[in-house]
C-alpha cells in the first residue's frame, strides 16, 4: 500500500508538471490568412526568442529584391511603454540588390529618430527575417515585456493602392 502510494504521487506529479510545461512556454508566433492583394500578402510572423529578439515575416507569395524595390516593406512595431501607441518600428525594404532594416523610434510629437541599422536577409522566396537588439530600445520602467505587431506595405501588381495587411489583424 505504501509503495503504491509513493508511485501514485511520483505519477500525479509528473502529470502535473507535464500539463504546466505548455503553459509555460512561449506562444508568440502569429498566423494570418490570405487576405490582402499584392505580394507581401503576410502568411505568418514567427518570433525566434533564443538571444536577439528575430522575426521571421513570411508572406503568400513568392518576391525578389527586385520586385518590392520602392514598392514593398515589412515592419515590425515594438510597444515598449504599455500604452496604446508604437515606439520603436523596424523597417526592412530593398535597395533592388538586397534586403536593408533600420530601426526607428517614434516620437509623441509625430516624427521619427533613426536609432540604428539592424541584420536582416531573405529566408526562402517569400520570406525575410530582421533583428533587433534590445540594448538599443528602451523598455518603460516597471516592465518585464513589450508587445509587438508585423506589418507589410506594398503598392502595385493587384494594388490600385497601397496594401496593407497587419499581423496580428
């Protein structure tokens, strides 16, 4: 009876700390459906936790360097003060050879700083992923997280005007 006992609770135990484990873990990664016209039509954003915060912005469609050219842009928005408005965007967009990222700090009054150039590269043909480091965006007092949003913009091919599509929406 009493080794039943023991083995009952090791077994309860295990069930226990085997249900809180997906509860602990992190969810981040967002899916979007297949709801906007032009080719950053945004499919997923998937944010990679381990060391700089990464994003991975994956859209429907297949693009090159050439073909979002002034054309098309992927951001990620950072809310790091809690409050409803973004303060910090990174933007990647083509320079027509190769994917390019800044990151920039919004200000209260409606313009922007620029406040450092960030890693970015293509993943796939229809993807591209953009880092950022934490040590360049200031997070408010009292906080132990920051919330963010995946953008893409592009005008032209399906777009009589610039779509938009947001993730999550």
């Amino acid at each position: 009876m009493r080794r039943g006992g023991l083995g009952l609770v090791a077994i309860t135990v295990v069930v226990v700390v085997a249900l809180a484990l997906p509860a602990g873990a992190d969810h981040t990664d967002q899916v979007d459906p297949n709801d906007t016209e032009g080719r950053l039509d945004l499919e997923a954003a998937q944010f990679d936790h381990l060391g700089a915060p990464t994003w991975r912005l994956v859209t429907f469609s297949a693009w090159t360097f050439r073909a979002i050219w002034d054309r098309g842009y992927l951001m990620v928005q950072l809310d790091t003060k809690g409050d409803a408005a973004v303060d910090f965007v990174a933007v990647v967009r083509s320079d027509g050879r190769r994917l390019v990222a800044t990151l920039f700090r919004l200000r209260r009054s409606g313009g922007q700083a620029e406040v450092v150039s960030l890693r970015t590269d293509k993943s796939g043909s229809n993807a591209a992923w953009v880092t950022v480091p934490l040590r360049k965006v200031s997070i408010g007092p009292n906080r132990t997280s920051y919330f963010w949003s995946a953008l893409s913009s592009f005008a032209g091919g399906g777009c009589s005007r610039t779509c938009l599509d947001a993730v999550p929406d």
